[in-house]
C-alpha cells in the first residue's frame, strides 16, 4: 500500500467518524425526550430565565457573570451540535471525493 493511498484510507476513515457523530446528533435531535429536556427546557427556557438573571441588579457582578455563563452554554451547545451536522454533511462528500481518488491512485499503482 502506497503512502497516498494509506493517507486517503485515512481521511475516508477520519470523514466516517464525522458522518457518525453527525447521525448521533441528528438521533439526539429527532429524540422526543431530548426536546423537550435539553432543547425546549435547557436551550430555551433556562437560558432565557439565566439571561435575565444576568440584568438583575441585585445580584452581585460575580453571580450576575454566572448567570450570563451559564445561559452561554446553551447556546455552545446549539451551536456544537450544528457544526457537528455540518461536519458530518462535509465528511459524507469528503468520502465520495476520497473513494474516487482510491480507485484513481490504486488503478495507477496497479499499471505500474
């Protein structure tokens, strides 16, 4: 086996992974319980409410930086579980581009 072609071999095995963990996401999200505990409980609502806190004067700075942080991490992980789609959508053509390259590389190597 050729560097090139264990290097494709690789990419193809490095974009799977990335197709996998887009299809756990995408489970995740078409999960009923997920929904409503993570996305519509925890992303919406208790950010919303920590969102709030943040503005409330008679907290102290440290709780009201607290609650701005907490309601934060709903949105890192939106924005986690769509760029892990995204990815994985990347990854799924990576590896048609990547198979056609092995087939183009290991046609050469065998005329050689």
């Amino acid at each position: 086996m050729s560097d090139t072609t264990q290097k494709l071999e690789q990419q193809r095995e490095a974009a799977k992974e990335l197709v996998e963990f887009r299809d756990m996401a995408q489970r995740l999200a078409s999960n009923s319980d997920f929904r409503r505990l993570i996305h519509d409980e925890y992303m919406v609502k208790d950010a919303a409410r920590l969102a709030g806190m943040a503005g409330d004067p008679i907290l102290d700075p440290q709780q009201r930086t607290d609650a701005m942080q907490m309601a934060m991490a709903a949105g890192h992980l939106r924005r986690f579980l769509s760029t892990t789609i995204q990815r994985g959508n990347k990854g799924e053509d990576d590896i048609l581009a990547i198979n056609q390259d092995l087939d183009e590389v290991r046609a050469e190597e065998a005329q050689d």
